[in-house]
C-alpha cells in the first residue's frame, strides 16, 4: 500500500532506496550488516575514489563509507532507543532475541501498548555505536492524522 499526500508541492517519491553509513572499519560494518542483519554486497558503481560497500536486503539499500578520519568519529557505547535509528520488521521477536543472544549481540528489550495492542522492539548497535531497531510495529495500524489516497502499488512482471 502507498499513501499519497494531499499536501500541494510534497515531492513525488516512490519509496526509501538507501541509507548511508560512515565507519570507522569497512570490514568490520561489512561483518555486522552481513552476518547480523542478513544484507548482501552488490556491485558498487568503481567510478567511486573512495572506498566503500553497497548492500541490499528487505527491499533497501545501505552504503557503507569508510571514515577519512575514523578516530574522530563520536563512540556511541549506551543503546538508547530514543536516538537515532533505523528500524526493522521481523516475524518473531523472541526468534531475533534468542539469535542475538546466541550472537553475543548486545540490545535493550522495550515494549509499548497501544489500546491493548503489544509491539516488542529490539535495539542493537552497529560497530559504529549507530543503532537499530528490530520490532514487530505491524502489529500498530498505520492511521492517518488527515484524509489520504490509498493507491495499490502495481507490479509488472
């Protein structure tokens, strides 16, 4: 489903292509998005003169960037799960919890109610102290605050 604005002027986007991370380690933050959150690499266009790695998964794309000067990066240790994040849908909480545990990642457990409705959410960080949600949110309907068009988003095969 795809909501469009009523909103005269709002941009015509289509959906989220990629998010962009700085490291302080490429290998390392290629390690952790591949082997924690399952994306994979693609090719990465080589007119790029700086290095680099682009992933895919879940219908998105991550660029990892390695920092010119990693060491000035901020080192981010506590998981507060009201910082800045990115968050992902999973089938089973309890599943992500238990392979994270087997992983010795560590992440904070919150869970919120809304009207007797339950979303557990998991936060982790990356290598670089950048964090991540893992939740189950499609349990909370998305509801508008004002009317929308609901369009049916047609694949072409």
């Amino acid at each position: 489903m795809i909501l469009e604005s009523k909103k005269n002027g709002a941009l015509p986007l289509v959906s989220l292509n990629h998010i962009s991370r700085l490291c302080r380690s490429l290998e390392k933050s290629l390690n952790f998005y591949q082997n924690v959150l399952g994306f994979y690499q693609i090719k990465r266009p080589q007119s790029f003169n700086f290095n680099g790695a682009w992933l895919f998964n879940y219908g998105i794309g991550i660029h990892l960037l390695q920092a010119e000067d990693p060491d000035s990066m901020p080192k981010i240790t506590e998981i507060n799960p009201k910082d800045n994040h990115i968050s992902f849908q999973c089938d089973s909480v309890i599943s992500v919890e238990k392979k994270l545990k087997e992983m010795s990642v560590p992440y904070v457990h919150r869970r919120v109610e809304e009207e007797g409705i339950f979303v557990d959410q998991l936060f982790i960080h990356d290598p670089d102290g950048f964090m991540i949600e893992i939740c189950n949110c499609e349990n909370i309907p998305v509801i508008p605050l004002e009317p929308i068009r609901v369009c049916k988003r047609v694949t072409l095969i």
